[in-house]
C-alpha cells in the first residue's frame, strides 16, 4: 500500500531538556507574553504536541511569577532601607539583586540580554515601589497595571534565539548584543 505524499509515521513529541527551558530563559528577555505561536517560532526543533506546548506555557509563566515577585521584593526591600523616592532607587548590573536576576534568566552568563532589559527592570522596581508606598498593594488585582507595562515593552526576539544551533550563538566568550 502506498502512503499519500507528505505522509508517513507520526514522529513522536519532543522530550524537552534543560535546553529548551534555557532557550526560554533567554527569549523572556525580549519577550514575557508570549503566544502559543510565537513559542512555537522559537522552538524549531520540537515536535509538538499539547503537552510540551503546555509545557513550554508553564515555564513561562513561571518566568513571570520569578520576575514579579524579584521586582516586588526589590522595591519592598527599598521601602524598609528607607527609600522615600522611587527615584532614589539606583539599579546597576553590578548591584547582587541584578546579578542573581540576570543569573536565573541566563545560568551559562553569556550576557546576551538587551541592553532594555535593565531599563525596564528599574521601571518595573520603581513601579512597584510607588504602588506599595501608596498602599494600593492592599486593594485586589493591585499587580495588573504593572503587567501591562511590562506587555506593553516587549520587543522581538533576536533571529539566533529561532535557530536550532541557537546554542553555538549564545557562547560566553562571544556575547550577542
């Protein structure tokens, strides 16, 4: 029996690895929204199926929860050191908050992240230490307005973070601006 053109035996879902949640690490960089789609774009390698797709959901959402809470903590531990200004708060990529930040989002330090990232970090910080010193953290729903910030500063992901080999891109001693 001949199979139509373009068929054949089903391949089976993709495994996914320690690769694949790092590639995601680097593209929530650029990107902390992103649709099914677009994770679909960065992951060429992946036979998907709703399992890895789902998967792959998850570890961004985890990303975001990390990033969120590492935001409010920062602008919390702010207020207690006896900031009163939100423009008081200094963030540079040497400060330890920064670098812990930058090593859970990229473990291999291949410094790839756009220069943007740090700017919206002191954006989203300094966001959130206004709203707690208000007091509006108390009222429901109080985080959504800095979510909208941050979806609103998303960027395009580079073209190497699409690619298969993305790994012989991101090498520490060869960072990608």
């Amino acid at each position: 029996m001949q199979l139509p053109s373009g068929s054949g035996p089903a391949r089976p879902a993709t495994v996914l690895t320690f690769v694949h949640r790092y590639k995601a690490c680097l593209t929530f960089f650029w990107r902390k929204y992103p649709h099914p789609s677009q994770i679909r774009s960065y992951f060429p390698e992946v036979n998907f199926s709703s399992e890895n797709i789902t998967a792959l959901i998850n570890y961004y959402t985890a990303l975001r929860k990390y990033y969120f809470d590492t935001m409010e903590a920062m602008a919390r531990a702010a207020l207690a050191s006896g900031i009163t200004s939100a423009e008081e708060i200094d963030l540079r990529p040497e400060n330890e908050e920064i670098v812990s930040l930058l090593a859970f989002f990229d473990p291999l330090k291949t410094q790839c992240q756009p220069d943007e990232f740090l700017e919206e970090v002191g954006i989203v910080v300094k966001r959130f230490f206004e709203t707690i010193q208000k007091g509006e953290d108390a009222s429901e729903g109080w985080k959504k307005s800095i979510y909208k910030i941050v979806s609103g500063r998303e960027m395009d992901v580079p073209a190497w973070l699409h690619y298969e080999d993305f790994m012989e891109y991101a090498q520490v001693d060869r960072p990608i601006r």
